[in-house]
C-alpha cells in the first residue's frame, strides 16, 4: 500500500482559498487506496506537490533558479569572502562536499509526490473533469521538476511511479522525451479555461512545453556526448520520440504556443516598469526612479489572493508564516540572497538587504547599451549605483570590506524592496508596512525581519517568454515586435536568430532563463569567456573578475554546463559522476 504525505500549510501559501483547511490540515498519512476521494482531498494532495516549489527557498543557494542566474554571463556570484558556494556556481566549480544534494533531495521528494498523486487518481470517484485538472497539474510539476533536476545535472534517473528503491540512470533521451510527454498528455486533458488562483492550467502547461522543447531540442541536436553538448554547432531536432511510441513535431509545438498566444486571456503589463515590486505602492513615490510617473505594481495589496498579474503565468507565492523552525521556504529566499550587502537601508532606498548574491556583470550592459541605446527595459532592470540620481542614498559601492565580485550594477527584479515609515525610518520590507498584522515569527509576533519577510511573487514563467517562443519556432517578428513595443522600441522588418537571441537576453534579464538559453544554442563557451577580465570591486577595491580553475569556457567545455552530481548520489551508485568534476581541477578554494 502506498502513502502520499502532506503539507496542509501549503494550501495557504499557494493561495488555494477555494479549499476548506480545517478539513485537511491534521492530515499527515493517508493510503492511496481512498484519497483523494474528493474535491478538497484533491487540492490537499496537490498542495503537497506544489509545497515542493517553497521547500527549496530554505536554502535557495542549492537550487537550480539560483545556480542558472549566477552561472550564466549577465551576473557573477557575488557574496561575502567566505560565501564561496556563490562564486563556486558562477566559475562551475565545486566547493565542499554535496554542495547542492539538498535541492536533489527536495525535488524527488516533490516528483515522488506526484507520481503518488498520478498514479491513485485514475481509481478514485471524483469527477472526470477535476480528476483531469489535476491528473494535468500533477504531470506539470512533474515536469517542470525534471526540468530543473535535468539542467542542473544532466542524466537523472526517471522515476515515473512512487517509490523507496534506489533507480538509477537510464537513456538521457528517454527522460527529455518523458517531460515533454507529461506535458502534452496535460495540454490535452486540462480545460481551456485560465487560473488566477495559484494553480497551473492549461496555457501554463503549453508554455512549458515550449521552453523544454526548445532547450531539449537545441542542446541535444548534436548528440548527448559532453564533446556534442558543448560545441558551437547550432543544429536543432525537428521531432523527438515519445515513450509511449508517438512523436511530437515542431509543428505541433508551434500549435501549442499559437493557442496560448491567441486563447489563453494572458496579456503583457502594459507598462514594463509595473512587473517588479519596486513599483509597489508602499514605495514608489519615494524612489527617484519611479516618482510622479503613475505606475503601480501589478501585484499591489494581493497577499494570498487570486492572482492580478495577466503576464504572471507560473510563480512560486509566499506568506507571512515563515519560520525558522519549520517553513523558512514561505518566505521568499531568492530575493533574500539578491538583496544589498548593506544593512543601512537609508544607503541604497529602496532596495534591501541580502546577501549580494548575483551582481550585474558589466558586459551585459555594455553590450545592452551598444545593441539598444534607448531601451528602457536596461534601467527597469539593472542599477546602476554610480547614477545617484536614479536612487535614494549615498551606497558605497566598491566600499565594502567583504564583497567579492561587486560591480556598479544591481539586479532589480528580483531584489528585497524596503519602503519608509511615518517617522522616516524604513520597514525591512516593504511587505511589512502593506501587509499590517501578526507575522508568524518563531512566536515573535509582529517583528520584523529582513531574512524571512521578503513575500512577493517569483514568477517563473511570463506570457513575455511565450511571445518570444512563437517568433523563435515560427521564424517570424510578430511576437519579437509586440514585446519591443511595450519597451517603446520600433518593431524589426526581419527575423534572425541574433535578433531573437538579443530580445530574450534584454526583456528576460536576470530571471534564470539566459544560462539554458545560451546552452541550447551553444554559444556558451564563447559568451561566458566574456566575464573575464570585466571591472569588479574585491573587499572594496579596483580589481578584475579574474580566470579560474581555467577560465570559464574551459570549464563549460569539460562540464557543459552541468553540475557535479551530489556525492551521496554517486555513493549510492545511483548516477556515475559527471565529465568535469572527477579531480581537484574542479574545486574552488577561493578568490
């Protein structure tokens, strides 16, 4: 007998509010064999699967959004002297034993819950239109799961039924195959109808489809050698084999993408500016920035609520019950990690504090500024700490006594944001003055704290990615020209893999969607080499990002962009290790 385990907390941090807890929150086993027999089972079951998004924010650093911003070459690891995981994933190099096995760990655990979900819901009573929804959320999860574990990594094992045995690897093509699988099956059987309360639907699961199939379909077009996946042959697949015999086209690919341009009801923010938390309410008349313009955050005053963003079509939602005891994932550690390594607030208003993960590289801007002169997405994105007309403060960069790899430039999206008080002082976030009441702190009711308080959206997927997709696999400008024209910017008379490849880097800049991108067209080794030898502050002083370990293109060609398989897996005899991590050549030991 099977049993699928709960996290009825989940329900709240996911926004589920069409789901009575008190029924469900003292679940914490229950067999297969009846649940989920009902509506509410089913959305507690689901929760459980969907918990496993928040489950990685307790140690974002491990995951594979973190690891997919620093090692690609927009940002650098950034961090403190002694943060040298950071700087470790930005050179692909190894520090420590098991450096990342927690987030393996995390996403089976996720993939396990839903192979358990998948499997009892064909033998339950409920109706066959919700059994279908979330047959197709499950298959969803599943994988998008793979999809990060199979980027990170490579060749995981497939596990597509629950299980305690140990599996280990198969066909890498196989795995691929399977996700692409999972998601037309739920394509198929999940209604034509947009969600706006926290869950996938069908739009959502044909976005995915698209990213998969383009990055699947372009990495491994020459093979699935390191020597194959690392070279400078761009030479995409056309149809991919399915486990269950049938084939998917790129045609049918291109239809999935042409329905959720045409009937999903998702739509771009008008104005690009209003996508990030900076515009919220609580702090955009403060910001020099944003002051006297009219914008206002698509997500202002939404705290587990259906969803207001039509652009926002997957995110991982947070809530005021993180705690360090049990649920510091509620809280959003990403923009934790990616605030200012700075605790006075007054120096660098509105963003806040963190840990200085993943600072700007210069080349991106430069480059930026050479292709795009006026575009308004550069400054809506990057900070340029050197302007202070653009910000509140005097912030020292290049001051600070234990920052490796500052540069002039910031991340914006995905920063912690503080907002000003009455009396002049700042909230540590600016989610504490909007949100007012009891912050589930260990007990410590009301306080504040920066580390746990962050819980604005991180949006995974923008219906801006699906534009850009259809221009890409359709060869045309159309989708290319409406997303330049929300940046102000006249529309291109012609498609070119350069002009695709430019309009994804600008409009999706530091969401960890350029590290695959530059992998499945494989100019990887070539871009990266571009970091080298850049403008970086050391301990606050003048210095260059220099080579290690290689240089980056050397490392990239030994690896190819993959991780080192967790050490416990290859104990296990689970996977063998990965080409590029088998001697001390790999391991950083410092700057």
């Amino acid at each position: 007998m099977k049993k699928i385990f709960l996290f009825a907390a989940a329900i709240a941090t996911l926004g589920l509010a069409s789901c009575d807890i008190d029924n469900v929150e003292n679940i914490t086993e229950l067999s297969t064999e009846n649940f989920p027999a009902s509506e509410v089972d089913g959305i507690a079951a689901l929760a459980g699967v969907y918990e496993n998004l928040n489950a990685t924010h307790a140690n974002p650093q491990c995951s594979y959004l973190y690891m997919a911003c620093l090692a690609s070459d927009d940002q650098y690891g950034g961090g403190g002297t002694n943060d040298k995981l950071m700087q470790a994933l930005d050179l692909m190099c190894n520090y420590g034993n098991d450096m990342t096995n927690v987030f393996w760990g995390q996403r089976y655990e996720g993939i396990n819950r839903a192979n358990t979900l998948i499997q009892a819901l064909p033998n339950t009573s409920i109706s066959d239109d919700l059994k279908n929804q979330y047959l197709g959320e499950a298959l969803f999860l599943r994988a998008y799961y793979y999809y990060e574990l199979a980027s990170m990594y490579g060749n995981v094992p497939l596990l597509t039924v629950p299980t305690g045995e140990l599996i280990t690897q198969g066909d890498v093509k196989v795995l691929w195959a399977q996700m692409l699988q999972d998601l037309r099956d739920a394509v198929n059987m999940m209604p034509s109808v947009r969600k706006s309360d926290g869950h996938v639907d069908k739009y959502t699961a044909e976005a995915l489809l698209g990213r998969i199939w383009l990055f699947y379909t372009g990495f491994y077009g020459n093979g699935t050698s390191t020597a194959d996946l690392s070279n400078t042959t761009y030479n995409p697949l056309q149809t991919v084999e399915l486990p269950d015999g049938t084939t998917l086209t790129k045609q049918d690919v291109i239809a999935a993408i042409d329905d959720c341009v045409n009937n999903s009801g998702y739509s771009l923010v008008p104005d690009f500016r209003n996508l990030w938390a900076y515009t919220n309410r609580m702090t955009v008349e403060d910001n020099p920035y944003t002051k006297g313009q009219g914008l206002k955050w698509v997500e202002d005053d939404m705290e587990n609520s259906d969803n207001n963003n039509p652009e926002s079509m997957f995110a991982i939602k947070f809530n005021k019950w993180a705690s360090w005891s049990t649920t510091i994932g509620y809280g959003n550690g990403i923009a934790l990690h990616f605030g200012v390594r700075d605790a006075a607030y007054e120096n660098h208003f509105p963003f806040g504090q963190g840990w200085g993960a993943g600072p700007v590289a210069p080349n991106l801007v430069n480059d930026w500024k050479a292709a795009e002169p006026n575009d308004m997405r550069r400054d809506a994105t990057i900070q340029d700490w050197t302007d202070k007309s653009s910000y509140e403060g005097t912030y020292k960069y290049g001051g600070g006594d234990d920052f490796v790899q500052e540069t002039d430039f910031y991340g914006k999206k995905w920063s912690p944001i503080t907002a000003k008080k009455e009396d002049g002082s700042y909230w540590c976030t600016f989610e504490c003055g909007m949100y007012p009441g009891t912050w589930d702190l260990d007990g410590a009711s009301g306080t504040e704290n920066f580390q746990l308080n962050n819980i604005h959206d991180l949006v995974l997927i923008r219906f801006a990615e699906v534009l850009l997709m259809q221009s890409e696999l359709k060869e045309d400008v159309a989708g290319i020209n409406k997303v330049r024209a929300r940046a102000g910017l006249d529309p291109i008379s012609s498609y070119s893999l350069t002009a695709l490849q430019n309009e994804r880097r600008w409009e999706l800049a530091c969401e960890g969607i350029r590290w695959n991108d530059i992998r499945r067209w494989h100019i990887a080794s070539v871009v990266l080499a571009k970091q080298e030898n850049q403008p970086v502050y050391y301990c606050g002083k003048p210095a260059t990002n220099d080579p290690h370990n290689g240089g980056y293109s050397k490392r990239y060609t030994e690896t190819a962009g993959f991780q080192k398989m967790p050490d416990s897996q290859v104990s296990l005899g689970s996977v063998v290790q990965n080409d590029g991590w088998k001697d001390a050549s790999s391991e950083y030991t410092g700057w």
